[in-house]
C-alpha cells in the first residue's frame, strides 16, 4: 500500500493520478494523436492498477463516440517475484467546455462551464485586472 509520500502531486483518488509529464516522443499508433502532450509542456494521466498500485499502461483506445472513449490498460508489474498483470477497461468522456473551440464542430453539444472565481487566501475574491 503506497503512502501520501508515495502519490505524486497533483489530483488523485481511486487509483487515479493526473499530473504534469516531460514530454514523450510521438506516438502515432492511435492515428497520431499525441494524447500525453499539452500547451504547457506535457502533461500525461496516470493510472494505478486496481490491484497491487503499480502504473499501468494504455494499450489500445477506441472510440465510441465523439465524446466517449473506451481505455484498455495493462498492468506494468509483470516482471519479478510477485508478478500482476492486470488488464482492465477504463472510460474517457469529455463533459463540458472550458475555452469554446476557434473551430467548433455543429454536431457537438457540450455544456459551458461556469468561470472559476479566483480567491485570496483570506476568501474574499480576487481583484480582476482591468
């Protein structure tokens, strides 16, 4: 069982870790996307086995809709005294839109999320920067 030391920064819960990654070379078996990249330098999903907490890896994607992806990970401890294994299904939907796209597609119907409200750490807004 992995510590809080052991998770590394950023969001986590159920197995699941999103933070920031060097960036990968590219990838171009799912049609070149290049899904661990970001403008900000990469950033990657990571995601624990379910079972012995090692990292597991994307093995296959597939598409369901625009707006739903199925996952397919392999456990990455298959090696050693107490090897896993695993492979699970794990799904991707997109929700709603942070920034509207430059290049919106008609048939897509995503809800605007809400502005996010900066606060000082006393609570009170921050001031905006007019």
């Amino acid at each position: 069982m992995k510590s809080d030391s052991d998770v590394p920064r950023g969001l986590s819960g159920n197995n699941m870790t999103i933070q920031a990654a060097a960036p990968e070379p590219r990838d171009t078996r799912f049609g070149g996307a290049q899904a661990n990249r970001s403008h900000r330098g990469g950033g990657a999903i990571r995601v624990h086995c379910p079972h012995c907490e090692s990292l597991a890896k994307v093995r296959t994607t597939r598409e369901v809709t625009a707006l739903y992806r199925e996952l397919r990970f392999q456990c990455m401890n298959v090696d050693g005294d107490e090897p896993c294994g695993h492979t699970f299904v794990a799904s991707l939907v997109i929700e709603r839109t942070i920034v509207a796209s430059a290049r919106p597609n008609p048939r897509i119907r995503l809800p605007i999320a809400a502005p996010r409200i900066r606060r000082m750490p006393s609570g009170q807004p921050e001031a905006a920067n007019d």
